[in-house]
C-alpha cells in the first residue's frame, strides 16, 4: 500500500513543516509506505527568496524607489536579512532532510499520473480560502485516480465553520472523502449539524512522543530561560513573558519570524531559527510562552510548563488543544491572570492526551485498514 500525504509542507512555517514531518513519520513508524505529495501551491511556496544584496536591492527598486534609496535601505538592513538567510536555508535544509517526498509536482493535473494507493489530505489549514487563493481541490482529494482511497486526516479552515456562502461548495467537496476527521472541536460540531459525519483527532505532531521530538532537536545554546514564540500577538502579550521572565529572574528569549520592537536590549531575540532550532529552544526552556498553535503543541507533548496568550485571531484550534489537555487555566487573557498561576501537572495531562492520541492512531488505521 502506497500513501501519499498532501498538506502545507513546504510553506517557511514551523508548525507546517513539523507536522507533516510528523504524519509521515508516524506511519512510517507503523511499517507504511508514506511520502509526502510535494505539490506546492505558488500562494505559500514561490515568494520565499533566499536573501541576495542584488535580490533585495531590485525588490526595493520594484518599489519605484530610486537607486540611491534602495541601496542604502539595502545596506541598512543588511545583517537582518543575512539572519533571514540563515533562516531560510534551515527551512529548507529540514525540507530536503526530514521529509520524504515525491519528485516535484508543478500542476494540479499531474496529480492524475501518481500511482497511490491511498491519500490523505492534511493536517494543517489545507481548507482555509484565504491560504489557498479560494478553496483548492487537491487538498479536497480531487484529481486522484477513482480507485484511490481518499482520507482526510485532522483537516482544518482555521475556524469553527464555514461560511454560509461557502457551505454550499464545501460540502460536496467534503463527499470525496470515504474517511473524514478534523482537528478543531467546534469544526466537527458544525459539520455534523449539518448531516456531514467525521471525528475529531489530534494535529499529526502529537502522533509522536517526547522522546521522537528530542531525538531531532538541535539543542539550544542557552540553559534556564523563559521562552516565548509567536505571532499576531496581543498587546499585552510581551508584558506577560517580560513580568514571568522577571519574576523568576531568569533570561527572556524571544523566537520569532522576524526582529520584535519596543523590547529591552537584554532580551535574546532569536530570528534565524528553523524547526528543529524551534524544538531545541522549547526542550531547554524552563517556562514556555506562546499564542502559537504548535507552540503550545510541542510545550504540551515535552512537558513544559506555560501559559498561552492567544492569538488576535483563529484561536480555535488553541481552545480545542487546550481543553482536550484539561488546561484551560492557563490560557492568559490579560496580563493579571499570571498572578494566580499553578503548575501543569503533566501526569493528569499526559492521560488526556494519550486517550486522545490512541483515539487518533485508532483513526488512521481504521481508515487505512477499511474499503
């Protein structure tokens, strides 16, 4: 049996990488054959540039900014972005490395000529429009051969619905599926409502266990430190994680996409990382902060206490993880809740999510077994 997984596997995106690494991986494990379909949509995949001078210095110039103003723009950020070159080759390195893919498929027509025995669409936001330029097909099971078995594996839109004007087309494209899951509770809710069965399961990355995830890492420099990574963040978001940081009297390291203004000079700000830096630093850390989905994931499955400041927006999947861990406590929504915190403890925690993790393995083989 051949499995082809299609997902967000190529975007630069820590979480998208790291649980396609994961399904993969996770079947691999159970003695499948699984690659991932290394279809890329140009939405997600043909804007990364790795970092040039002359590529940075025509990017400015496409701007109609005259030669000398794009050059010293150019020149002034230049360390920045050779840091967002290292960045870059790390993404890609973990893409060439970690993920074990089919030859390269440029449109969507080719897709008819693989010869799978089984697809599996998902995890990630593969049925969000606006991540897709308007709802893909693909990553609906469409453009396979008839005889291959379409499964849908922790699917998500981002929310807990649909919109109405977007129903009507969802809906019949959700009948490729012979198995259907997705990942966020309110999502399963509102498609039973409306008379389409499917299960909830977890993201791929709590397929696998701490000790899969340590085993890749590349441990980080530093040892005994708070620990934040995100974005949208909240106003408040950094008060939270610089009063923590504070309180315990231990260093600030701030992991994100790009440099964060307004903070003290002595907090460590991390932007060359890629996913297996991602996990180093959250492995060493002595308390997590995040508003990031697979941030608060991978806190959960290395054990770490944290707290979650959410997102300004799609915090569904956030609520979901949260309340399936039974730690719903410590999601701060202002930055006087930290006053009052406990610690995690990861024994109650530890069953909750290994119920919900055998109910997902269950899933899958379930789904591969059938039909």
């Amino acid at each position: 049996m051949k499995i082809g997984i299609l997902t967000f596997h190529c975007a630069h995106n820590y979480g998208a990488m790291l649980q396609a690494y994961a399904l993969q991986t996770a079947l691999a494990n159970r003695g499948y054959d699984a690659e991932v379909v290394d279809f890329r949509l140009s939405k997600q995949y043909d804007y990364l540039e790795k970092f040039s001078l002359i590529g940075f210095y025509k990017h400015y110039r496409r701007k109609k900014q005259n030669p000398v103003i794009s050059l010293l723009k150019v020149l002034k950020n230049y360390r920045k972005n050779q840091k967002k070159s290292i960045q870059w080759e790390r993404f890609e390195f973990f893409l060439d490395r970690y993920i074990r893919k089919s030859s390269r498929i440029y449109e969507e027509y080719e897709i008819l000529k693989s010869d799978y025995d089984v697809v599996i669409c998902g995890s990630d936001q593969i049925w969000n429009p606006e991540l897709t330029g308007g709802f893909c097909d693909v990553y609906f099971g469409k453009g396979f051969k008839t005889a291959v078995k379409r499964i849908a594996y922790a699917g998500s839109n981002g929310s807990d619905c649909f919109a109405e004007s977007d129903w009507r087309i969802v809906k019949k494209l959700l009948q490729n599926f012979d198995f259907l899951s997705v990942r966020e509770q309110g999502l399963c809710e509102f498609l039973k409502l409306n008379g389409v069965p499917n299960e909830v399961v977890l993201d791929p990355v709590f397929l696998l266990e701490k000790k899969d995830w340590e085993s890749v890492c590349i441990s980080s420099p530093f040892e005994d430190y708070v620990f934040t990574y995100s974005f949208w963040e909240p106003d408040y978001f950094f008060d939270v994680a610089l009063s923590l940081s504070k309180k315990m009297k231990k260093k600030l390291v701030v992991f994100s996409y790009s440099k964060k203004d307004g903070l003290p000079k002595d907090v460590v700000q991390i932007i060359d990382g890629g996913p297996l830096e991602l996990l180093g630093y959250i492995k060493n850390a002595s308390f997590v902060v995040s508003n990031s989905f697979h941030g608060v994931a991978l806190s959960i499955i290395m054990e770490k206490q944290f707290v979650c400041v959410p997102p300004q927006k799609h915090r569904e999947r956030i609520d979901s993880i949260m309340s399936i861990a039974g730690i719903t406590d410590f999601i701060v929504e202002c930055s006087s809740d930290i006053s009052s915190l406990n610690n995690i403890n990861y024994e109650k925690v530890n069953q909750k999510v290994d119920c919900a993790r055998k109910k997902s393995i269950e899933f899958i083989q379930k789904s591969l077994s059938n039909g």
